[in-house]
C-alpha cells in the first residue's frame, strides 16, 4: 500500500544526469566568457557612454545595435535599463536550438 506520508518525509528525487550537468557547466562557461567580452568593451568610456546615452534617450534599437557591434559577442542578449542602470540578459546559444539550459544576467548601475 503506498503511505503518502512515508513518501513525503523522504525526498524523493529524480536520477541525476551527469551528462545534462556537464553541457550546463561548457555552456555557461560561453556565457562567462561573452560577458566578459561585454564587459571588456563597456569599460571603454566612450563606448558605455555611447551605451547610457542611447538608453537614456529611450533609443532601445540604438542600444542593441551597440551591443551588437562588440566583435566576438554571438550569444543573444536581451538588454534592459532603467535610469539608474542596465541589465544584460545572456543566453546560452542552445537555447535557440530549442534547448533549456542557462542565463546569464549581468547587472549593472550607472545612476543613483
């Protein structure tokens, strides 16, 4: 007989999947890296105030564009701002294969 109370004292998990982890792992170390050349080009204070000034003008085409334009960035980004910073949204490259796997979202605050 099954004792649902037996059943929720336990934590019932499914099996792992090492192999689901491990494609997780190499594709958010992509994700690490494109930030990081996201990043890199931000530093440039003419490129970022290019960046916040496009925001702040509401010019959100203008903005992708920008972000667009930084040489060796592939993955999608999904960017957002308000008028105290911007939020980077990264998506790993399966995810437009259909696949479910990772984000990375970069915060950033350029404003009080």
């Amino acid at each position: 007989m099954y004792n649902f109370k037996d059943a929720c004292t336990r934590n019932e998990y499914p099996e792992t999947e090492q192999d689901i982890l491990i494609q997780s792992v190499e594709e958010f170390q992509i994700l690490m890296w494109q930030g990081e050349i996201l990043l890199n080009r931000l530093s440039d204070i003419d490129f970022s105030k290019k960046v916040m000034e496009a925001a702040q003008a509401n010019e959100q085409d203008k903005v992708n564009e920008l972000i667009q334009t930084i040489e060796g960035m592939f993955v999608p980004t999904d960017i957002t701002y308000t008028p105290s910073g911007v939020i980077f949204k990264l998506e790993s490259p399966a995810v437009s294969k259909g696949a479910n796997c990772c984000t990375l979202n970069m915060t950033l605050k350029w404003g009080k």
